[in-house]
C-alpha cells in the first residue's frame, strides 16, 4: 500500500471578538484555605442522572490540608437553596465550576446521610461515602443542578461545628420525555506517531524495520490503543478516524520485523544495528478487532491523508513548496487505498482535520486544494458567541467546503489524561450537565453536535468520554449518530460561517509550526529520491519506503514531541544520502603517463545490495591542449561490486594535467551523480618521434609557402604555349600546398601512432 503513495485547543486563545465558554475546571475540587483547610474529592456519583424517587450516592476522600488536627469531622451532601433552582444556561455551569469558598448558594446541609470520619490529623486523608434522596435534594423540574458535599468539624481554634470544606459537581435530574434528542457525533480518534522508517532488511522479501517497539506496548492488552479499540467497539455509531499509516504499521508487525537501535537512525538496517520485533501477536489481534469494532451498526470509517500531514504547517509555511499540492493529492489517495485494503471497509477520505481543530482560511485553501471538503473545525475557530443558543456543528463556509464544528467545551473535557476516578467523574458530570442544557435552549429544534477529542486521546479519557455518551444516551436527550449524519444536517441559519483570517491565528499554535525551512528540506528530498531511482534495477524498494518517510516526517504527531521529529527526518535526510552515496567513484590523486599516450582507470563502486545502471563516466581534461582523454563509458554495476574503467589518454607536453572524473545519469536528461573525483595526470615524456613528426610537417608548410611567394613574383605568363606550362605548374604547385595542408591535419593522430 505504501507504494501508492510514490505515484489544544490553547487555553485563552481567542480568534474572534466575544466570550466563549471557558474549559471546564476540574469539578469539586476547592483549594484549601486557612478557614477552610479540608479539601474534598468526589471520586464517584451515582446515579449519574437522577431520577424522580432514587437516592443519590457519592463516594470520595477528605483530605486535612491543614496544619493542625480535624476534630469531629462529618460529611454530607447539600440541597438546594431554592427548591427547584436548576442551572440554566452554559455560562452559568461555567460559574459553578469556578466557584470558590463555601457560601449560602451551595445550599444547606442535609442532615439525614452524613457520614462521621471523626478526628483527621494533618495530612491526613479518609474516604467516605454519602447519600441522599432525591426528595431530600429539593430539585423540582428536569434540568440540572448543583450537587454539592461539604465537611464540617472542629479546629483547635474552634470547638463548635463549621464548614470546613467544600466540594461541587452537576446533578442532572431527569422526569420529562425529551422531544428531540440532540444527534451527537464523537470523533474517535486512531493515530499514532510514525513508527516505520525508510529502511528496510536487505533479504527478497524486504523486512519492515521500526524506529522503536512502543507500539507493541500500545496494541497488547491494557496498552493506548487496545483500550481504544476496545471501548469503542462497545458504541455503535462512532466515527473512527484513522491514520492508515498506523495500519500499514501494525500489518508489517504481524509478520517479522526488525527495530533500530538506538542512535542509528540514518544507518542502512542490517543485523547488527536491529534487533527483532516483539509485537506481532499484539499486531495481529488488534488489527482483528478493529476490523471488527469499525464494522458496528451506524459506525464510520474516515481515513486521514496518509501519515497525517500537518495541514496547518504546510498551509502556513510550505503550501508554495513545489511539489507540496502533489503529494498532500497523493497522501489523500494512499490514505483511502491502505484503509479500505487494511479494514476491508468502505471509508470516507475528503476529511480534514486541521492541529486541534483551528481553522483560517489558509488551511481552509490548502485542505480543498487537496480534494478535502470536510473540514473538523473547532467553534473557537468559528465562534458563535453572539448567540443564545448553541448552534448545530455543520456550515458551510464556501468554496464547497463544509466545517463542521465541534463544540470546544465539551471537547476540551477530554483532553488531559483522566486517570483517576475524580477527574473522570468531573468530565463525565460536566459533559451530562452541558448537554442537557444545550437540549433544553432549543427543546423543539432538532440539532447536532460535534465532540473532537485530542489525536492522542488517552484510554483514561477515552473510558470517561464513551460513559458519558452512553449516560447521555439512555437518559435520552442525545442520540449518538456518525459524522456523515451530522455533516448532511441543514445549518442554523443563525449560525457563524466565517473562517478567520491568517491573522487571528493562534500564535502559540503557530509557534509550534514545522517551520518553511523544515518543510523545504523534506520536499527537497524528493529530487535527491528521484535521481537514485534512475540509476536502480529495482526502484520499487526505494520508492514506496521513502515515499512515505516523506509523509511521515511532516506528520501532525510532531507537534506534540518536536525532538523525535527532528530525529526521524534526520534519519530520512541522512540514510538517503547514504545510499546515493553508495555508488561511488573511488577516490585517487595522481596517475603518471610516461609517454604521450597511455591509458587512466577509473574505478566505480556500488555498495548497494541491487544492481545499477543508466550511469556513464565522463573524464574532463582542465588542460585538453596539453593532455586529452577518452570519450564517456557506461556503467552497470552488480550489487556490491566494483568496476574499473579503462580511458585512452594523448600528450602533448609534459607535466601535471588536473582531470576530472564524474558519475553522470543517462538519458533525456542527463545529470551528474554524486561528487567528482579530481587527479593529476603527470606527463613524465613526450616520445621524440611525436616531435620530428610535427616539426616535420611544419618545415613542409614552410617550403609550400615559400614556393607559392616566389611564383606570384614571376610576373605576366608567357605566351599561349608558355601559358600552359605556367597554368599547369600552378595547378601543380596549388594541388601540392592542398597536399601538404592534408598531410599536415593528418599527421596529428599519425604522430600519436608513432609515438605509441
């Protein structure tokens, strides 16, 4: 499949004038105070929605933050300070969030349910379990509510029963059918860092080789991508977004194959710089359950371009490079064939998802240059903040381009590694309580939503992220649907379709951009890759590895960790020159020619293990009036051989000549190969022969000179009979100057026999 392809969201980045909904905090937690020195974890809430006669149970840690001793601790949970006092809007779950100390608008403590810890010296943690019936709550009608645990207790300054700390979450409470479920689709990321190298094993069937074995780890059970794999199998309707480069990586691990050892990178792969591979079980189940989990009801399959560009770096820094259009069309291809042939399913390819999620209308050009319409989009990006309302994620932005937006935050929720059970629980709590609202603006309105969680979604937050979608589901005001639904649902016609300008990007985003000179250095490869080829018997074991190394090397993944890019396109940079290198001129300094003719070796060396041709070797005299060489020779070269050349030489003079050798492609266009190699051919003598011959032609021109002089000095002819004479002497003498002007253009190469 490689072959086909030769052929943060920054957290206060705003782009457009008005007040987005900030990320959310992590829910419940309050840092600790001097009059408030407990501090309080929520490790669980159930239910997560609550329902008319149920009881609501949460489970957690206290925490003495302080420096002296709890004495008399209790914890509970709050109700409502007004019965039925439901958070309504979306700036007002944000206020919550940032809430601090405890006041009168958490509630009052309920004090059926509390739990007694009794004394909690500093430093100290406990655990704890509360609980609470819904009645007891005071929530009234559907929507969400404040749910709130605080502990009360004794200080040494204080005997008498205070608020000692305070912790808040969302409670969304559920007695209501819900006309329209919002069609929410969830962008399920696959992707990995580029593991494959350039390089492969030297045997006929050539062995795939990995810059290092951490994808085993990821693909085995309990690793990144095996949880993925199989948390994502379990919700139908997902869409998957995949690299097919991480594909063709995970098919090469399910045969033998070879990992570089470290500080190799730019070596040719040989025995003694890999060692084996240990993933190929892992390799092999995994690809079988993907296979499996992508062919769900209602799932999609999207392929990203090959390798996943950085559609933001090259449309800002390189979209004018020659050659870039071409390969980002090509990458696109390759995408679409290796996933349909990895997957044995269909998918959709004219998807762009830009570095998390920011638009402009340069990556907008860029992405439709490449034949992508669909455009993954962030509403930071897009911003609809005049609204009261949140609009539906698709829109069309022109240019027959769609983007469809994803909410920023809720898609932030997922973004940090949610681990632990208190930051899954706050995400989970958050993403219910933002949904229900969003539900509730426009109850009678059917619309969608887009959720985009980070390319390197972790399994901690991929857990959380597939509760809160089921939770969401079964308490009914969300229906999980693909991306392709999403995209064909009408516009809010209220909503923003303006892409930024170049000018409102980010700048931290484009700081961390593969710069203009990095892109130019990688696109330069290409002419280096083109002239190996020419000379190669078997160019396709060159071409499809290195191909793809290309792509590889401006992959988004770089963003995240920029030392290990520079390193792989290092490695690509130089094990490229190494094999253009390979095939060589062996260097010399002087060669003597002890007489004016003789012969000059040239050796050429080819350590490459395939065979090379369309090479000629062209020598070049600095001096050809003093010293003359031979005409081009071909070249053709077995696989890690040597070949030595023989050039016929001619001097005219002694002493030091400077020639050149040059390797030279053939054909139409023909180029030199590698550097020249410069020596001294040292004429020690000129055989005498050579020069009685050329002296003796010159005497010969002379006297025909001399001849000719003296005629024309003769005057008028002579009588008519005398005429003829003179007439014929003429002719004579005219047909002797001709001679010798022949004989003297001969005599060069006959001197040059002579002297031989």
């Amino acid at each position: 499949m490689a072959r086909r392809l030769s052929g943060l969201l920054a957290f206060g980045a705003v782009l457009v004038t008005g007040v987005l909904p900030a990320a959310a905090a992590p829910a419940g937690f309050v840092a600790a105070a001097p009059e408030y020195p407990a501090t309080v974890a929520i490790d669980s809430i159930a239910p997560k929605v609550a329902e008319n006669g149920g009881t609501v149970v949460v489970t957690g840690v206290v925490t003495n933050s302080g420096p002296d001793p709890l004495k008399d601790v209790t914890v509970g949970i709050r109700q409502q300070s007004a019965a039925g006092s439901t958070v309504r809007t979306r700036s007002g779950l944000d206020q919550l969030a940032r809430r601090g100390d405890p006041g009168s608008a958490d509630g009052t403590a309920i004090t059926a349910g509390r739990a007694g810890l009794g004394t909690l010296a500093a430093g100290q943690s406990l655990p704890y379990i509360v609980r609470a019936s819904v009645a007891d709550l005071k929530v009234g009608k559907s929507g969400v509510y404040e749910l709130a645990v605080d502990v009360a207790g004794g200080t040494p300054d204080d005997d008498a029963a205070h608020t000692l700390g305070i912790a808040r979450s969302y409670l969304p409470y559920r007695n209501e059918a819900v006309p329209h479920p919002t069609e929410l689709a969830v962008v399920w990321p696959i992707t990995h860092a580029p593991e494959l190298v350039a390089q492969t094993m030297q045997d006929n069937d050539p062995t795939p080789v990995l810059r290092d074995d951490s994808l085993a780890t990821e693909l085995a059970p309990g690793g990144r991508l095996h949880q993925l794999v199989q948390t994502g199998g379990q919700l139908p309707g997902l869409t998957w977004v995949i690299d097919p480069d991480l594909l063709d990586t995970v098919f090469a691990m399910t045969r033998p194959y070879r990992v570089q050892k470290p500080n190799t990178a730019g070596e040719p792969a040989k025995e003694g710089n890999t060692v084996p591979g240990v993933g190929t079980d892992a390799a092999t189940e995994w690809l079988k359950q993907l296979r499996t989990a992508v062919a769900g009801a209602g799932s999609q399959v999207v392929s990203l371009p090959y390798a996943d560009p950085d559609l933001a770096s090259i449309a800002h820094n390189g979209a004018g490079l020659n050659g870039m259009a071409d390969t980002l069309r090509k990458a696109r291809t390759a995408g679409e064939v290796t996933a349909e042939g990895r997957l044995a399913a269909d998918v959709q390819s004219d998807v762009a998802w830009p570095y998390q999620g920011y638009l402009d209308q340069q990556i907008a050009a860029t992405a439709a240059a490449a034949g992508e319409n669909l455009l993954l989009a962030n509403s930071a990006s897009i911003s609809d903040a005049a609204l009261n309302h949140t609009p539906s994620a698709a829109r069309p932005i022109g240019n027959g381009q769609t983007a469809v937006v994803a909410d920023s935050t809720i898609s932030d929720l997922f973004q940090p590694d949610l681990a632990s059970p208190q930051a899954r629980t706050a995400a989970v709590q958050r993403f219910l309580a933002e949904t229900m609202v969003i539900n509730r603006q426009l109850p009678e309105t059917p619309r969608t939503l887009l959720v985009l969680p980070p390319r390197n979604l972790t399994a901690g937050s991929a857990g959380a992220l597939a509760e809160a979608v089921t939770q969401a589901q079964q308490a009914g005001w969300a229906r999980l649907v693909n991306l392709r639904t999403v995209a064909a649902a009408p516009a809010d016609p209220e909503a923003n379709t303006a892409v930024a300008g170049p000018g409102d990007y980010p700048q931290q985003l484009r700081a961390g951009e593969l710069s203009a000179a990095t892109l130019g250095r990688v696109m330069d490869l290409q002419g280096e890759l083109d002239q190996l080829l020419v000379i190669l018997t078997q160019p396709q074991r060159v071409r499809g590895p290195f191909s793809a190394a290309m792509i590889r090397s401006m992959t988004t993944a770089w963003r995240d960790q920029p030392p290990v890019g520079e390193s792989y396109r290092t490695g690509v940079r130089d094990y490229l020159a190494s094999l253009v290198g390979a095939v060589k001129l062996t260097p010399k300094s002087t060669v003597t020619l002890a007489g004016d003719n003789g012969m000059v070796q040239v050796s050429v060396k080819n350590d490459l293990n395939q065979a090379v041709g369309n090479l000629q070797v062209q020598l070049t005299s600095s001096q050809p009036n003093r010293v003359r060489v031979g005409v081009k020779q071909n070249v053709v070269l077995e696989g890690t051989t040597s070949l030595t050349l023989r050039f016929p030489a001619q001097a005219r003079n002694n002493g030091p000549v400077p020639v050149t050798a040059q390797l030279m492609t053939t054909g139409p266009n023909p180029q030199p190969y590698g550097k020249p190699v410069v020596f001294t051919v040292n004429v020690t003598s000129v055989t005498s022969g050579v020069l009685y011959v050329i002296g003796g032609g010159v005497v010969l021109m002379l006297l025909a000179a001399v001849r000719f002089t003296q005629q024309r000095r003769k005057g008028a002819p002579a009588p008519e009979d005398d005429g003829g004479e003179a007439q014929e002497g003429g002719a004579a003498d005219g047909g002797a100057a001709q001679e010798t002007g022949a004989a003297a253009e001969e005599h060069a190469p006959g001197d040059e026999k002579v002297g031989h």
